[in-house]
C-alpha cells in the first residue's frame, strides 16, 4: 500500500500570504530605519537655572523614549547652569549639558550611555592610586543586560551596565562586595578578592513575573487584580510536541477540563472552565488573541469528527501567555460571549536589544497512549466460539459428542482458518505516528521600534495509515513608537494546514471502528492471487485496507489573522486606541469513494467537494485615563464601542459515475448527484464602560458594564446588558499583620458578582423560516421548517467568585477560591402538540447551577545559585444540577441518561446489573421496584423485563479535576513533569454493547476481558456463560455492567534538557544551545483501562482516535 502524498498542492490563496508576509517584512525594514532616525528627531524642551546634570538626564529621559546609563561617579558634582532650550533637538541639548564636564556620550538602540571622554595621555600618565573592578552582567540565556545597577555594598560608589553589559568601578580596596540589582531579576550580592573579570548571571525574579494579569481590557498586578484568573506561561508548551495549545491546559488551570472528540493530528477539542453552562447554545470559552476576540471550533469541511480545529493554525512557540478568565470581574467586559469564561492568548513580542534568532528543531514518533480496545486473536477467538457452540448444544439437552460434532460443523462459518494464517488487523491499520517541526523567529527592537518574526513547518504522520497533517504558520507582531504620543502596531497570523482525515464513530470508513467491529482474525487482506480480499465474514465487501488505500478524505486550510492597531495620548494617561482586525479561513474539503473500492464501485466513483469560507471583522475603539489624586486615590476607566461582523459562505457538489479513477475532478464525473450552499451574516454591536479605584493599593473596587446588540435575536429582544462588581482587601498591608508579617508575607480576599450572556447557536432562531422540497411526487415546494419566536433572549449567567490569596516566607503562593454559576433563561425546546407540525418550541426556560471550590499552590522548594526547584499543584471540585427544566417536565430521559430536576445534567439512567449467578452463569439484575415508601426494593432476576431502569446517583462529569507539576533545574540540566487527573465521573460503553453478546453474535470480535467468563458453578465474574443464542442476550440492553469510572491519573508531559554551558557556544558564535527529550501522555493509570477514560465524549466512550503517547527529540539555537 502507498501512502498518499497530503503534504502537496498549497493552493493560490497560500501564495497570497506569501506575498502578505512580505509586504509586512518591507514594512519592519522602513519603521526600523525609522528608529535609527529617532535620535536625530527627537526633541526637549527644559528650563534649569541651576541643576545637577543627574537632574537635567532624568528630565530629558521623561521626555523621551530614550534610557540614560551612566555611572554615578562619573556625573558626581556635575552641574548645568542656565540652560533654557525650546523644543531643541536632543543632540544640542546634551553637548550643551557636557560641555566642559570631560564627559561624553554614545547611542545605540535606544539607550544613551555617558561616560567619560579618553584622554589617552592623561590616562597615561595618571597615577593609579585606586583598584579597578570591572566585569559583565547577563542573563540566564547569555544576554547581556543594559542598565543594571552595580554598587558596593553599604556605600553610594556605583553605576549602571553599559550597552554591552560591562561596568567599572574603582574601590579603595580589597575585598568589597558588590550588590547587583535589575528589575524583574533576584538582587545579587557578589564577593571581589581579586582584579579579575567577573561575570554575574541573573535570575529571573518568579515572584515579580507572577504579578502581572492581562485581562485584554487592561493589565493589572496581581496583588490588585481582583478576579479570578489563571495564567499559563508558554515555556510550559515549548517542548510538548503537539499542534494545538490547548490539551496542555489540563492540569496546568484549575477548573479547566479539556475533551477531544478525536486523537488524529489537530483534531477539534473543546475546553470547559468550570462546569456546564448551557443545553443547547455553546459551552466553549470565549478565544481572544492578543486583545481581539476569535472564533474558536471546527473549521472542516466534511461531517468527519476529526477536523481540523481553528487553534491549530497557531505555533505553541508563538504564545507568551495563556490567561484564563473564569468569574465575571473580566468576562462581563466581554459580554454575550464570556458566560463559559475567556481564554487570553498573548503572543510574543519584541525586546529592546540586538536582534536575536532563534532556531528550533524537534523530531518524534507517537504511539496509542493504552491498549486500545483488546480483541482475542485468531486461534483463541476459533476456540472461544467453538466452546459456545458446544455448551449451546448443551444446553438443549445434547450429549457433549453430539455437541462437538455440531460444532466441528459450524465452526469454519465463524472463525476459519484463511490461507495466510490470521490477521491481525492492528498491524494492517495502523503504523508508528511520527512527528517532525522546524521553527524559526527573529526578534528586537529599540525603544521606539519592537519586531517579532517567525516560520515554522510542521509535518505529522498519523497512527492510522494514510492519515496526518502539514502546517505552515508564520507571525510577524510589530509595535512603533511614531511620536510622542502616538504609536501604531500589527499582528500578522497566516497559516496553511493540509490534512488527511477518516472517519470516526460507527462509520465503515474508520479504522477504529473496521478493526474492532467489521473485521476479524478470520478475514485475509489478500486473496492467494495476490487480489484484495473482498468476501468478510461479518461484514460482506468491507475491506478496511482496500479503502484506506484508495479512498480518502481530505481537507485544505488557509487562514490570514490581521490585527492593526493606532493609539494616541491626548495628555498624560488619557489615551485613545482603535484597533482593526480581519480574520479569514477558506477551507476545501475533498471526500473521493475510488471505484476500486467498495465505497464507490456500485456508483463508478464519486467525489463530494465543499468549499468553506469565512470572515471575521473586529472593530474595536477604547478611551482610557489613569489618575492619582492626593497620592493615596488610584482611578482607572476606560470606555469602548466595537463592532463586530462576521460572514459564512458554503458550497458542496457531489459527483458520480468516473470514467477512470486517476481523473477524479468533480467535473469529470459524469451524474451530478447534488449541489447545495448558504451563505449567513451575523452582526453584533457593542458599548462598554469599566472603572477601577484603589485607595493606598490595599482597597480596590471595580466595576464593569456592557451592552450587547446582536442580529441572532428580534429587534425587542436585540440588546442585552451585563455588568461586573468586584473587590477586594489586602489586608497585609494593614498595621495590625505586622506581628506576622516575617512569616506571612502576602494576604487578600477578593469577591466579584456579576452577569453575562450566552448567545444562541443557531443564527437565525428567533425567525419562522420555510425550506424547499421534492418530497411531494417529486415536485417542487415550500414548506414550513421553523415555527416563529420573537421572544427568543439571551442566555444568562449569574456568577458568584470569592477568592482568598496568601503567601508564606514569599515562597508558598497559595490561592483559594469559591465560586456559584447560575444559568438562566435556557434555551430549551418545550413539547407542543403535534397538531401544528412540530413536536417542541425553542424557549427561554431552563435554569442550571454549577459550584464548586478551587485551590492551587506554587511552591518555591528551593532557589539557589546551582539548583533550583518548583512545584505547582491544583484541584478543582464541581457540581452540576438542573434547577429548572422546560417549565412542565421534572425529567427527560434520553437514551441511557436522563435530565433531572435536581440531578447533574448527564445523569445515567439504566438498568442496574447484579453481577452472574455462580450457579448457571446467567446475567442478574435488580428489579429496583418502588415500595409504599418510594424507595428500590434491590430484588435479584434474571428475566430482563422484569428489571427497571432507574435514575443513578453516577454522572459522567467528574467530581474532582487538577494537575502537579515539578520543574528542577541543576546547573546546565532542567527537568520537569506534569500529573494530570481526574475522579468522580463515569462513561458508558457504546462498543461494549455491540461485542458483550455471550454468545449472540458469532461473528464479531470477542473483547478479550471475556477470559474471564463464567465457565463452571463456583465461578464468581461479571461476564456471562458464553453459548450460542443465549436466552437473554446483552448486547441488547444497557445496564450499569457497562457504566466504567473514568478516574485516571495521567504523566501528561515529561521534559529532560540540556544547555550547553555557554563558555563552549560563544566560540561559535551562538549564545545558547539546549538539547531537550519530551514526552507526552507517557503513563496512565485508569480505575478501567479497556479504553482511554479521556476518549470520552458526552458522557459515551468513543469509537474513534484515542489520546496519543509522543515521544520528541528536539534542539533549540539562539543567536
């Protein structure tokens, strides 16, 4: 078999953003040469009489985006006299200031150091009458730092680095210890014994980088931030190899719970932040990239599961950040959109400093994560159902030869033995997944100009034959400061994704499904001639290897995400920001049935071609002011307007009857089966207000308030209001703590109650609509498809978060919070009579509940010079339960779940299952008969009637969700692992319904848990006497025997890496060098582990890809 080529024909929209790409490359040159021009341009206007020249630096470093460094000694007793300058360029204003002082200066990037001017001859001739102590400052990658400040400890003799991280002092003696500080590292103190160069290699401070909250209205610290929000730093996923972002936000989130419908390569996903909100309308987050908000789920083509998801059009190595908003303090800002919480992208941006490139490659393999759905193979499977033949006969009262006999006789008709001895088919279908990514980013900047590039190339083999994926992402994000007062920016996405896709659940077309459900050992691939087998045994003319050969599903993927964005200061802290953004995906979707196969060999091929496109448009404009009053009185406020405009057009074709199989261009089959397309537009309009106040940074208030227009509703009903309140206290700060305040070193308690919205899922609800039709003698008609509803309104979420931070010995963060979501006016569809041609009405009418508590600690274990060790832990508890129903039911059953009044809303409801009967080895169940009491009578039968299916006290959303994580770091080594797990919830086995039959269907499979099925009295099991035709047959009825815990405790990800100490790299040229091995989903404990308790969905096992284990080998240069 041939592996189809997906990794080709990048379609014309492709080259279009190629030529985008470069277009915005021009751009960075011009607005760079821009920046070297800065200096030149840039003005001052200042009076002094008399001033120190210290005081004259700093005034003109407030003027303008220029940082001055220079050190203290050097401007010691320096004084500037009379200088009176009126918007007089910089240049003039500092040879003013330095004239005569023996000082001068030099630029580069941004940053004017002073020092002084070389008199070779004095110097010469000076005598040396102090000691020089002068070294490097650096970063932990190797950077140098620009402007940090040096001093001897316990006096004022001191300066700053310089442009290449070098300073100088003179001190009048040895040993002195040196203090060095920069904002964002840990102070340092280092000891000098001799002259010798030093190198001094700063910490990040974890402390301070924590403290700061995006909210995409807004930035807060952490200590004033009174919401509920979790953030994720993107150094979490630069290793994981995986093409989305979002699986790695289990376990490292509280309250997030992250479900896929399928493991192939970019499969669409879903993220649910705390509990379920909805019935019918969405339960995703809200997805806003770097302030703009973007559509989130599928973006296929075709009915697979497996298609693509919008998140994996953006690189992992591009994300800065991830913050998730999870109470209404923020989210109500968002408004219609943010009842099920907001996820905050933060993609990379340039740095002041030279130009760094970084380059990174990684390459791996993948394989199932567990056993997938173990079958009995060929021999043992003949054996199996040749005793089931046998104790059938028996049971009708036949001797045991006579039972043999018929058994001899009926054995070859479900398990023979074929030509070629058994197959197993795991090795037909599936392969080693393998994975490879090459990445790589430029970025820098000076003060008035900041760029980040990057490319990367991501190709993915999948663990079925014939499936995978092909990426190509770039991103360029630009900032420029064009004036004083205004700066401008872009953020430039595109992407281009091929992937070849198969079916999942029941379809002939999944390899999952095919290997457990339509094949056997039995079944041969081949014929002896060397021809595809084509004559199965279950399933006639289902050749799952014919298919995955010639057959294919393929879908094409371009996207362009463009953000610009304009803002001016009108005065200090009053500034005004509009941003624009244009999101467009197009998307092909090829599904080809060969005429060799049996898919397409009774229509002679057919070939279904969609086309998807779609175009988002983000008008956003802000107006924000900043002021202190009287020292102690902070005030934030801000005040917004947005538009938002969102267009979908769709166009299918389907084609039949090929003249040859190797021409499959729709236009070339000859019937045209169908053709079809829409075309929606939605729009929604916004105005919104927030206000922020804090008195001595120990009390702060908030508020928030946005009003919501959107078309998905009648024009009465077309606006929706929602607000936020929220505050908290930081009671450390009070004179009362500080007898505790050498152990206790950060305490607050936080609370927000607010409103927010869900919209409907379906754009046009609230309208009577009609649809055409043949179905009337063929002809052609219009009939009545959507009763009419003006009432139709939004969804509301009333959310409750009360939050409790502290911190001990500034090592232990601890976060404790306790949260009420109440959901009301759920869209829900309430029974009519039939009479008026439909069964139910869509109304706002149910209520739902979700609460819970969380609690997440970090922990800085140990933080030396050498090593150092961190760990993060989270567990999150919540419940689920229906208030309120359609106004007139308390319960709906629907198939073996039910919704109840006062219940989780995936309740199971079924048939309670009592274990085997040691005796006979029959199937036992509980009558659960109710008493006078209103309670189960738990009486045993074996007659399936007789059994009633009650409402159990087991739901399929867990109880308990979290994560662990550990990250160590020892000199040139760093290692790190995250636990993810889960407890209390349950699924339902679908496929177990199909192969548990004892003995009713002879010709599937036979799971291999069956071993242990009751064979003699005394036998004590939970499977039945296997016989064929059993007189109550399992696999037509769902009991609880089916109903598995999903509690799993998971090694999510595994990463060991090396740095090469950089004494080595710098010879080359290279300023760091790490070699890294990561892996993902490397062990899994599972209460059952038949199956993968995360291939879950709604509840019900799924048929289809489970999670993959991956296993990467990577390196990463930075120049």
């Amino acid at each position: 078999m041939n592996k189809k080529d997906y990794c080709n024909k990048h379609e014309g929209s492709s080259k279009r953003l190629w030529i985008t790409f470069l277009f915005f490359c021009f751009i960075v040159t011009g607005f760079m040469q821009a920046a070297n021009t800065a200096f030149a341009q840039t003005t001052v206007t200042a009076t002094f009489k008399k001033a120190t020249l210290s005081e004259v630096l700093w005034e003109v470093q407030r003027q303008t985006d220029f940082t001055f460094v220079y050190s203290t000694k050097d401007v010691e007793g320096i004084s500037v006299r009379n200088l009176d300058v009126n918007n007089e360029k910089i240049a003039v204003v500092l040879d003013k200031c330095l004239k005569n002082s023996g000082l001068t200066y030099s630029v580069h990037n941004g940053v004017i150091a002073i020092k002084p001017a070389v008199d070779e001859a004095k110097e010469v001739a000076a005598p040396q009458q102090k000691t020089k102590v002068s070294g490097t400052v650096i970063d932990e990658t190797g950077q140098a730092i620009i402007g940090a400040n040096v001093v001897v400890t316990g006096t004022t003799n001191g300066g700053t680095t310089d442009l290449d991280g070098h300073f100088f002092l003179e001190v009048d003696h040895l040993p002195v210890t040196l203090t060095v500080s920069y904002v964002g590292y840990v102070r340092q103190e280092v000891k000098v014994t001799s002259g010798k160069m030093l190198k001094v290699e700063m910490s990040p401070d974890m402390n301070l980088m924590e403290e700061v909250v995006v909210t995409g209205y807004g930035t807060f610290k952490k200590s004033a931030y009174a919401g509920s929000a979790s953030n994720v730093k993107g150094d979490k996923m630069k290793d994981i190899p995986s093409v989305s972002f979002m699986d790695q936000l289990q376990g490292n989130a509280p309250g997030v719970q992250f479900t896929s419908s399928s493991g192939q390569p970019g499969a669409s996903s879903s993220l649910r932040i705390r509990g379920m909100g909805s019935f019918n309308a969405s339960n995703s987050p809200l997805y806003v990239i770097d302030g703009v908000p973007m559509r989130s789920g599928t973006i296929n083509t075709m009915s697979s599961d497996a298609g693509l998801d919008i998140m994996s059009t953006i690189n992992s190595s591009d994300i800065e950040s991830i913050t998730i908003i999870k109470d209404a303090a923020a989210a109500s800002l968002y408004g219609s959109r943010a009842a099920n919480g907001v996820v905050l992208i933060t993609t990379k941006k340039g740095k002041v400093g030279k130009p760094t490139i970084s380059l990174k490659a990684d390459w791996g393999s993948s394989d199932f994560a567990m056993d997938y759905r173990p079958v009995m193979g060929g021999e043992e499977r003949r054996q199996y159902i040749y005793d089931g033949l046998v104790a059938g006969q028996m049971k009708k009262g036949k001797s045991e030869a006579d039972a043999m006999a018929y058994a001899d006789g009926e054995i070859d008709d479900y398990a023979p033995i074929p030509w070629c001895g058994y197959t197993n088919w795991d090795d037909v279908l599936f392969q080693k997944g393998s994975h490879q990514s090459y990445e790589a980013s430029l970025s820098g900047g000076t003060d008035r100009f900041k760029y980040y590039s990057s490319l990367s190339y991501l190709k993915q083999d999948g663990i079925a034959i014939n499936s995978g994926l092909e990426r190509i992402s770039g991103r360029l994000n630009v900032d420029f400061q064009a004036t004083d007062k205004f700066k401008l920016g872009a953020n430039v996405l595109f992407a281009t994704v091929n992937q070849d896709v198969y079916s999942e659940g029941t379809s002939y077309s999944s390899p999952f499904y095919t290997s457990r459900s339509a094949v056997v050992p039995s079944d041969p691939v081949y014929n002896e001639d060397g021809s595809w087998n084509r004559d199965f045994i279950r399933i006639s003319d289902r050749n799952p290897a014919l298919a995955a050969t010639y057959d294919y599903q393929r879908e094409y993927v371009t996207r362009a995400f463009n953000t610009i964005y304009g803002e001016y200061e009108f005065i200090k802290d009053l500034k005004f920001r509009s941003t624009f953004s244009y999101d467009y995906v197009n998307t092909k979707g090829n599904d080809w049935s060969d005429p060799r196969t049996s898919n397409g060999d009774d229509i002679n091929g057919g070939m279904s071609k969609k086309f998807y496109e779609y175009k988002k448009m983000v008008w956003a404009n802000q107006l924000s002011y900043k002021t202190s009053i009287a020292t102690d009185h902070h005030l934030d406020a801000l005040v917004g307007y947005e538009i938002d405009d969102q267009y979908r057009d769709y166009l299918s074709g389907y084609a039949t009857n090929f003249a040859t199989y190797d021409k499959n261009q729709i236009s070339n089959g000859m019937k045209t089966e169908s053709v079809g397309g829409n075309d929606t537009r939605t729009r929604m309009v916004s105005y919104l207000f927030r206000v922020n106040y804090d008195y001595k940074n120990k009390y702060y208030l908030g508020g928030s308030f946005r009003t919501d227009g959107s078309s998905r509703f009648h024009r009465d009903n077309r606006w929706g209001n929602f607000w936020s309140v929220s505050g908290s206290w930081r009671m450390i700060e009070e004179g009362f703590m500080d007898p505790v305040k050498d152990w206790l070193t950060d305490f607050k308690i936080r609370a927000s109650y607010g409103v927010n919205g869900t919209l409907p899922s379906d754009y046009f609800g609230y309208r009577g609509l009609s649809s055409l039709t043949n179905g009337y003698l063929e002809q052609p008609g219009i009939i009545q498809s959507q009763l009419k509803n003006n009432d139709l309104q939004w969804e509301t979420n009333y959310n409750l978060n009360l939050g409790l931070d502290f911190s001990l010995w500034n090592r232990i963060n601890v976060t404790l919070e306790y949260y009420t979501r109440t959901t009301k006016n759920l869209l829900m569809d309430r029974p009519i009579s039939m009479t008026t041609g439909f069964g139910s009405y869509l109304m706002n009418i149910g209520e739902v509940k979700n609460k819970g508590v969380e609690l997440e600690i970090n922990s800085t274990n140990i933080q030396a010079k050498d090593f150092s060790w961190n760990t993060t832990f989270n567990i999150s508890h919540n419940k689920n339960e229906i208030v309120t129903l359609d106004g007139m039911q308390t319960e709906i059953i629907s198939g073996n779940q039910i919704r109840k009044v006062g219940k989780s809303y995936r309740t199971f409801y079924m048939i309670e299952f009592a274990g085997i009967n040691p005796e006979t080895g029959a199937p036992q169940f509980y009558t659960n008969d109710v008493d006078e009491n209103g309670n189960y009578k738990k009486e045993i039968t074996e007659v399936i009637k007789e059994a009633h299916a009650i409402v159990l006290d087991k739901h399929a959303e867990p109880n308990v969700i979290g994560g662990l994580s550990n990250t160590l770091r020892y000199k040139w080594f760093d290692f790190s692992f995250m636990f993810s797990y889960q407890f209390g919830g349950y699924s339902y086995d679908n496929w177990a319904q199909k192969t548990e039959h004892g003995g009713n269907d002879l010709e599937a499979n036979i799971p291999t848990y069956y071993r242990d099925s009751w064979r003699q009295p005394g036998d004590i099991t939970n499977y039945e006497l296997f016989y064929e035709k059993p007189s109550v047959a399992m696999n037509k009825v769902s009991t609880t025997r089916r109903l598995h815990s999903t509690d799993f405790i998971r090694l999510k990800t595994l990463t060991f890496g090396v740095t090469v100490p950089k004494e080595w790299t710098r010879k080359l040229g290279i300023d760091n060098v790490r070699l890294y091995a990561s892996a993902n989903n490397l062990w899994t404990w599972a209460a059952y582990d038949y199956y993968d308790p995360e291939a879950v969905s709604g509840g019900t096992a799924i048929w289809g890809t489970p999670p993959l284990k991956t296993v990467t080998f990577g390196v990463n240069v930075n120049f």
